[in-house]
C-alpha cells in the first residue's frame, strides 16, 4: 500500500479553543478552514510541511454548533463522551491521515489484513477558491482504530489539495511515531513515520509528533491514559490552560451581571 501523511488532526471542545492553543503553544494563527455540513464541525488548518512531509498540514477540528446534528457518528471519534470530557481540559493531538492516489485498493487491502476502514464517502466543503472535493474513509461508529495510530484514509482529486491555498506558516512537522499497531500494518507507514518501541511498564502514547515552530521545538502525544497535550513547550502550554481558565471566568461574570 503506498500512503504519504496528509495531515494531522487536532480535537478540540470549541474552535476558539484550538486557536488559543495554536497561538500560545506555536506562535502562530492558524489559517481559515471551513464548515463539513454533512459532518457537524468545522476546522482551521496551517501547513506544517516539511522535506520529508511534503504537502502535509496541521487541522485543528472542533463540532460546529451552528449546523445541524449529522443522521451518523461524527469522524473523528467527536461523538464520544469521553473524549469531549477531556477536550474540556484542552486541545489535543488526535489522529493522522494518509493519502493514496487509489483509495479503493487501499481499503481492499486493509480489509485483507483483518482491518475495516469504513466506508469511503464523498466530502465536500466550500472554500474562497470554490468548493473543495474529497474521498474519504469513515467508520460507521465515527471511531479511530488503535486510539488514533491507524490513519483514516484519504483521496484527493488530481491536482488538487487543501496546501495549494494556505500560506507558509512557520512551522514544520519533523517527525512522527506510532504504538500499537499490528505487524501487517507497519510495513504501510509512509518514510518519516518511526515505530516506537515499547519501553516496559511505562505507558506509551499511540502516537506522537514534533514540530519546529516559532516558540521552539514542540512534542505532542496522544496518551493512552487519557492526558492532553504535554511536550517540549511546558510553560506556553501552562499558559494555555491559564488562559483556557481566565476565559471561562470571564464568561461566568458576563453572565453574572446580565442577570442582575
């Protein structure tokens, strides 16, 4: 199977959220994105490209509460309780994405190795440039296959590619590595994308990046215990969360004075 990472996914409870985040953990403001009518959300996205991730960018995806509840589960894992529970607490590194130019035969065969991707459905959203066309694998339960490690599935028309219309943003996507996936799937992994491995009783996160950005070198893990985000940038991420909280204080006290 030939996959190249397309991008990766961040979750969080509001879209605000993640662009605080983005803006206190990178330095930067992530670009626009757009709304997935069909799925209920809505992302922001910012290249993180790099010569080994050629073409590759950073979404950061959130339910829009402005659309309808969709008629199935939302990608993505973002129907899950547990996991808007913890996207109360911040945004977090999700999922990943690959790319194939067939994506029929990649999914015949990972159904040859034991694994179902879903269903492949067409997705579309509008843009500035006009609307945006892709196919795409879904799980009818909305969910992630080995806590995020196994990618969704993704086919671009020829020629086209969300990365054509975003800006350079000063931040680069150097490495990635994966836990818990079965043996057969490894050998699909695109160049770029380590194994990493097991390190006795210590927990290991499913997945883990590290970026270049302008606040330095950053790490993120998807933990399988549950935590947020925790990498190289502590103190940005610290003040994040004290953002995060000075926030909701302040909507609180809003709403305290209408009612009086």
């Amino acid at each position: 199977m030939n996959l190249a990472l397309d991008h990766i996914v961040v979750a969080a409870r509001r879209l605000d959220d993640g662009v605080a985040w983005c803006e206190s953990l990178l330095g930067i403001t992530p670009g626009p994105g757009g709304q997935h009518v069909f799925m209920g959300t809505h992302n922001r996205l910012f290249r993180i490209e790099s010569p080994t991730f050629p073409r590759a960018y950073l979404e950061i995806i959130a339910i829009d509460p402005d659309l309808a509840t969709p008629i199935r589960p939302r990608w993505f894992d973002l129907d899950q309780p547990a996991l808007q529970a913890e996207l109360e607490r911040g945004p977090r590194l999700l999922h990943w994405v690959a790319r194939t130019g067939n994506l029929a035969h990649a999914v015949d065969t990972a159904a040859a190795a034991g694994i179902d991707c879903g269903e492949i459905l067409h997705a579309q959203r509008a843009t500035a440039r006009g609307t945006l066309a892709w196919r795409i694998t879904v799980r009818p339960d909305g969910r992630c296959l080995f806590a995020g490690a196994l990618p969704t599935l993704i086919e671009w028309p020829p020629g086209t590619h969300p990365v054509d219309a975003m800006s350079p943003s000063g931040v680069q996507l150097q490495g990635m590595e994966l836990n818990g996936l079965p043996p057969a799937v490894r050998s699909w992994l695109p160049a770029g994308v380590d194994w990493m491995p097991s390190s006795g009783t210590r927990p290991i996160a499913p997945m883990a990046i590290t970026l270049a950005s302008p606040r330095g070198r950053v790490r993120l893990d998807r933990s399988r215990c549950g935590r947020s985000f925790r990498g190289c940038a502590e103190p940005s991420e610290r003040a994040f969360g004290a953002l995060h909280a000075r926030t909701h204080r302040s909507i609180a006290r809003s709403r305290s004075r209408c009612l009086r």
